[in-house]
C-alpha cells in the first residue's frame, strides 16, 4: 500500500474506468473527450435535514505493542453493514443519487424518469420555472437558469 491517501481503492477504481473509456474509443477510432465536470453544491445548497445525524465510524486499530510484533494491517477494515453505513454519511454534494423527490413534487409533471442509472430529465414545455424540484433536492443537484428569449 504505497499510496499515501485513505482513498486510494477508490482513485484506483476511477483510474481503472478512465482508461477503459479511452480504450474503448480507440478501438472504435474515435477519441474520448471527458464530460465537462459539474459544480459541486455548496453546503447552502443542500437539504440536510433529509439526512440522518450518524457519528463517524472509527475503524479499528492495532494496538502500539502488536504493531511492534507482527506485519498485520495496523488500521483494519469495514464488515459490510458499517461499510454501508459509512457510505449512507455521504451528503453527495451536486451528485443526483435519484432519491425521486423532483419527480414527486413537480406540480406540472416536467420531470421525466429516465430510468435506473440514468438519472432524470426535464420537460421544459411542460415546466413553469417554479423551482420545486431545486427546493427539494437534497443534493443541490439541479440548478435553476433563467431562460433566454
């Protein structure tokens, strides 16, 4: 474990789905070109009373003497239900989780279920600009612009 850095499995991951995004391209002759990056959500930005209070877990460690003694992994892992958890903590700042809110509160029907995956999208014939959906995302994840005429 040479990287110096808690999240290293998941850089690791995001490196592995870059390089086959671009692979993939090759092998069709094209080029990928990367999305632009949406903004992340400022705090101000978030519902967080649609999340929970959850104290941060504390991960176990190896006691001084044991790490003197033995090649075992000095901070150990998460079982399976703290890791869940742990990730359920996550206020996912401008990242659409599709929790359904939007689509539950928009009184002109404008949102449309893409399906699982595939997050949302507006109908803007159908939608008065009343702001429902951005007031109730817990995320920040949908952003009002005004219209150009």
């Amino acid at each position: 474990d040479m990287v110096p850095a808690e999240r290293n499995v998941t850089v690791g991951i995001g490196h592995g789905k870059a390089a086959a995004k671009h692979i993939d391209a090759w092998l069709r002759g094209e080029q990928y070109v990367p999305p632009p990056k949406h903004e992340v959500a400022a705090f101000a930005n978030l519902n967080t009373w649609y999340y929970t209070d959850a104290p941060k877990t504390v991960r176990p460690m190896l006691d001084i003497i044991r790490r003197q003694s033995t090649f075992d992994e000095v901070q150990g892992g998460l079982d399976e239900g703290t890791a869940l958890f742990e990730a359920r903590r996550c206020l996912s700042c401008g990242n659409c989780f599709e929790c359904d809110n939007c689509y539950g509160v928009c009184p002109d029907n404008a949102v449309i279920k893409l399906g699982p995956g595939k997050r949302f999208e507006f109908n803007y014939d159908y939608c008065k600009g009343c702001g429902m959906c951005v007031a109730e995302c817990p995320c920040g994840a949908i952003k009002m612009e005004a219209e150009e005429i």
